[in-house]
C-alpha cells in the first residue's frame, strides 16, 4: 500500500512541473542567485593603483631612490638590544652598555649600565628632553650631563613595552597588574588589573579611534584605555568579535587593531580579518585567507597589504582581492613600502616587488637572523635583527 502511495506522489510531483503550492496571476519567474557567503572574495587582478601613504604599523612617506640602494652593518647587537630613534640619534643597548650614535656626525658615546644580575633595558624614551632608561626589573635611569644616573628602582617584573603618555609612564607587571610611573616626582601607583589570556608575547603598535587606544599585553589579550584619561576600560571588546564574526575565534591577533573610517581592523595569525564596529557591533567586511599573516601595511587610501608564507595580497577597504603575488620565499619576514614597491625581507635578502606586474625587479642579497624589526626615520631605514643593526640608504 505504502508503495502504491509513493508512485501516485511522483507522478502528482511531475505532473505540475515539481511545484507543490499555489502561484499568484502575476508571477514571473526570474534567474537569480542570493549570495550567501560573502566572506567568499574572488581576485579582481587590477593592475593600476596608488597605495598613497603607509599609515600602519607606522606612517610612512619615504622618497628614496629605490634603483640603487645599500645595505650597511651599523653596529653588532644581541637579542636582548633595544634600539630608539631620538632627535637623530640612535640609542641601542648590548650587554651591560648603552651606545649613542649621532646620524649627523658619526660620533659614538658609550655609557656602561649599573645593572643588577640578570637585568636588562627594556624600554628608552624620552622625557623633558632627557633619556630614560627602564629594566625590566622597573629599574630607572636617566642620562644626564653625560651620565647614567639611577632614579627609581620599583621592583615590578614586567615583560611588556609600556605606554608613554604625557607625564606619566603605564607599566604591566608580568602578571597583569597595571600601575602609573608619575615621571615629574618618580612616584608610583597600583591602577588595575587584567585577565590575562594565553598569548604570544610581542612588541604592539598603539593604536587609538576617537574615543580610545588600543594595546596588546599579548596575542591573544586586547587592552583598551581611555583617550583622555588613560583609564583601564574593561569592556570585551575582543569576546564580542569573536560572538559575531563567522569565521572562528579571533585568538592570536598579529597587532593591536587599527581604526580607518570608524572601524576597528583586526588581523589574527591564523589568516583571519575582520573589520569590526565597536559600537554597534556590526561587521562590515571579513575574509578568511587560509595561511598565517606574518605582517602587514595599511595606506592612507584604505588598502590593506598582507605578507603570508607564500603571498603578497592587497585587499581593498571593502575586503576585494585586488591583486596578489607568489613570491616563492622560504622563510619570509616582513614587509615595507617605497613609492610603488613593496620590499619583501627574507632571511637571505630584500626582494624589490613590483605587485602591479607581478614581478620582483631588485634583489639585495644580505643574511638576516632571527627577529627582524624595521624603523623609519624622516630619512632612512634602518634594520635590526638578533645580531646587528642595519641602515638601508641610496
């Protein structure tokens, strides 16, 4: 019986050509397709464009002469030198020294650091016209009238770059503790605490909207301050992204996020982008690149640069693929931009690319080591690895 009533169904079925309802006088039926993942972007392959200026990581707007260039050993470092560009010179630590080096006379000083057993400079900036050094024991100094002199010894263990604001100076002890250096009297005070996430620990850029900075105590914990006051904000905004967006968790960001028309952008290792509105929660693009970001640029005209193993992708400000390169490296870096070039570094060298003919035109072969950083000055580059200090000139 079961089976009679099946074949009577099928052939209900085809006899009013596989629709089952009714249908209005004024139907017409139309060939359309709804997108339903929009996350999936296919590669436009334009060939033409400018990038404008490089705002993130840092802004850039370098005119150097990129047919002839040169790369120059400045200085032998360690893995645990820090380096900072003041008033045009460089302030780079090896051991239990400081060097300075003025970039307009060549003239070096050496000052030998008082430090104790296992203590190393963190942090070097300036205030009221003066270097200060901090350990990462929260040990400070300052140099004056060519001397290192001790001004507070506050005992916190920290492993983050702190936050230079004004007159104060926001450490993070190791275990998340957030206190406040008043640098006019060298006075310290216990502002908060964090939840810390497991994370990567680096070196994050800070970025701020209209309202706040933004700041990573490391990849996987997202810090936001109060623009005007430089309060602790605990308002999870990462849990939230990662609530609303389709592609996963958001857990190993690769820098703090950075806002362009009022959105935050957020890079995760894993090749995940999303671009995020804090405020109404809304995702306004996302994409998903399956394979590791390594590093990235991000220009004045909304272009988003991203270096992966393998590629050198540029995304428009709504997530298209525009164009994209192999660039067949086996360990690749980090990338910078000059003009229309992207400079790809590798381990073995810097690659000149050019992404709008898909080609690499220059090759400046120099062995890297590990933990390469790049730093722009108003005229120069400068490139620092685990061994040694570089310049790259015309």
């Amino acid at each position: 019986m079961k089976k009679i009533k099946f074949l009577i169904f099928l052939f209900a079925l085809t006899s009013c050509n596989q629709y089952l309802g009714t249908v209005d006088d004024d139907y017409i039926p139309k060939k359309e397709v709804t997108e339903i993942f929009s996350t999936l972007k296919k590669e436009a392959n334009i060939s033409e464009f400018e990038f404008g200026n490089i705002m993130f990581p840092k802004f850039v707007n370098l005119s150097l002469n990129t047919n002839e260039l040169e790369i120059n050993k400045i200085i032998n470092i360690d893995k645990n030198s820090v380096i900072n560009f003041i008033n045009n010179k460089i302030f780079v630590t090896k051991n239990n020294s400081i060097y300075i080096i003025d970039l307009n006379t060549q003239n070096n000083l050496e000052y030998n650091l008082n430090l104790i057993n296992d203590e190393k400079i963190h942090y070097i900036f300036e205030y009221n016209n003066k270097i200060y050094l901090l350990t990462n024991n929260s040990h400070m100094f300052v140099i004056e009238n060519q001397n290192v002199l001790e001004v507070a010894n506050f005992e916190i263990f920290t492993n983050v770059y702190p936050i230079l604001s004004d007159k104060k100076l926001i450490i993070f002890s190791v275990f998340g503790d957030i206190f406040e250096i008043n640098l006019e009297d060298n006075s310290i005070l216990y502002k908060d605490s964090i939840s810390v996430n497991n994370g990567i620990s680096k070196k994050s850029s800070i970025y701020e909207d209209k309202d706040n900075f933004y700041y990573l105590f490391n990849s996987g914990t997202l810090l936001t301050f109060d623009k005007s006051n430089y309060e602790y904000l605990n308002n999870y905004i990462l849990e939230d992204l990662n609530i609303m967006s389709s592609l996963g968790v958001f857990e190993e960001l690769v820098d703090a996020p950075f806002s362009y028309n009022n959105f935050l952008y957020f890079l995760d290792s894993s090749g995940k982008i999303s671009v995020y509105d804090p405020i109404s929660s809304e995702i306004y693009w996302e994409i998903d690149l399956n394979s590791p970001i390594l590093n990235y640029l991000f220009t004045s005209d909304g272009y988003l640069i991203i270096l992966t193993l393998d590629k050198i992708i540029l995304l428009s400000d709504n997530g298209k693929i525009l164009n994209s390169y192999f660039h067949n490296k086996e360990i690749p870096i980090l990338i910078f931009n000059i003009n229309k070039n992207i400079f790809l570094i590798s381990d073995n060298g810097i690659s000149v690319i050019n992404i709008e003919n898909k080609s690499e035109e220059k090759f400046y072969k120099n062995k890297f080591s590990n933990n390469l950083e790049v730093y722009f000055t108003e005229k120069n580059i400068f490139l620092k690895d685990d061994k040694s200090l570089f310049k790259l000139s015309e």
